[in-house]
C-alpha cells in the first residue's frame, strides 16, 4: 500500500523512551521543514508505560515500571523488549488522521497474513469508544496504535506485540479495554509453530507499508 511512495525505513534498534521522543519532535521538525521526506522508524524501548492527555490514573501501573506521559492520541501502553515500536513521520495534510490510522491498520494486518497469522481491524460499536489497533479474530489485540498530527505531520505509530514478557500487561489497563492481549510468540506457540525472527517481522512492516531502506 503506497499511500506515501516515498517513504524511507530507518532502523533504531533499541532506543530509551525519552530519547527517542525529544529524536522524535526534531524528525517532525525537519519533515515540516522539508529537509527531508517521510519516514518510518523501526525500533523498540526498554520496558515503559506511555500515557495520552486523556489517561485515567486508575488505569496506570502503581508501581514497578515508569510511566510517561505523552503528545500523542490513546490510553496507556506498554513498550518493551519483545515489541516492533513504528514511528510514522509523514506529510498526512491531504489525508485525515482517521485515513492514515486505517492504513496503518490494514498494513500490520497484511504485514501479518505474509507471515501466516490471521488479523483484523474492529468497527467501532454505535456510541462507543473508538477502536484503535489490530487483534486476533477472537478479539485479542496484538497491536496498538496512538498518533498526533501537527502543521500537517505525523508523529507517533504504532506497536506490534513479537515476544514481549507478557505478564507485564496485567499491571495496568491497556489502551483503556479490558480486552487480553497476545503476541506472535502466543500465536506460534498455539499453531505449535516456531515464532517468527523480529527481523524477519520488522522486513514484512516495512514492504506491507512501502518503506524502503535508506
């Protein structure tokens, strides 16, 4: 899906929270600017919480892992070894934030089914609250999704759960659902197949959004 056909992948490899978020505001900076094109970041976290504006405190670990607030849509959601982190840096002004959170949907989904796992996206249910991410056909989610556009660029993304340390997602709410959350390594385990390489994952992002290497 080329909805932006210039789009160039960078990979991170692991990056503390912090220091990829003030990395972050000078890549939209320089996107804005048109010093460069758009871009999506591949990378992941040492273990944190990020929290959106609108966050329940309820809904946030008491203790044990640290929680950041952050500039971006969504509830709170963890970030850890295990995960692919996708930070989108892209010239959205023709196209809704609604539009480029689909098409981030419908490419992990499609990234997905090349690695022989099923998913899917949810409607949101009439009056309800918006539902934001990718799960399983039995209503697992295994992706979550927080964006902010500003002067016309986007920022934040998205994160997709390979083999993160599981247990960590019953110490807080999760994207503000009761719903349970898996990963790739669950996934396998069920179909008693091997998990697949997070290279081999971040490889099928990449080309099921069009981001080519630098």
């Amino acid at each position: 899906m080329r909805v932006f056909p210039g789009l160039t992948r960078v990979d991170l490899g692991e990056v503390p929270y912090r220091e990829a978020a003030e990395a972050m505001r000078g890549w939209v900076a320089e996107c804005q600017d048109g010093a460069v094109g758009d871009r999506l970041f591949l990378l992941s976290h040492p273990p944190v919480v990020t929290y959106g504006p609108r966050t329940s405190p309820a809904d946030l670990p008491v203790s044990g892992l640290p929680a950041v607030e952050v500039d971006r849509g969504g509830q709170a959601t963890y970030h850890g070894p295990g995960q692919i982190v996708g930070y989108l840096v892209a010239h959205v002004r023709e196209r809704g934030p609604a539009d480029v959170v689909r098409w981030l949907e419908h490419g992990i989904i499609d990234a997905l089914a090349t690695l022989g796992f099923e998913a899917v996206r949810r409607e949101t249910p009439p009056g309800g609250a918006s539902l934001v991410g990718v799960w399983t056909p039995d209503a697992r989610k295994i992706a979550s999704i927080g964006m902010r556009i500003r002067r016309g660029v986007s920022s934040h993304g998205f994160s997709l759960n390979v083999d993160p340390d599981m247990s960590v997602f019953g110490t807080f709410v999760s994207c503000g659902l009761s719903d349970p959350i898996t990963s790739l390594r669950e996934l396998a385990d069920e179909a008693h197949r091997p998990v697949p390489g997070t290279a081999a994952v971040r490889d099928a992002l990449a080309t099921a959004l069009g981001a080519t290497p630098r």
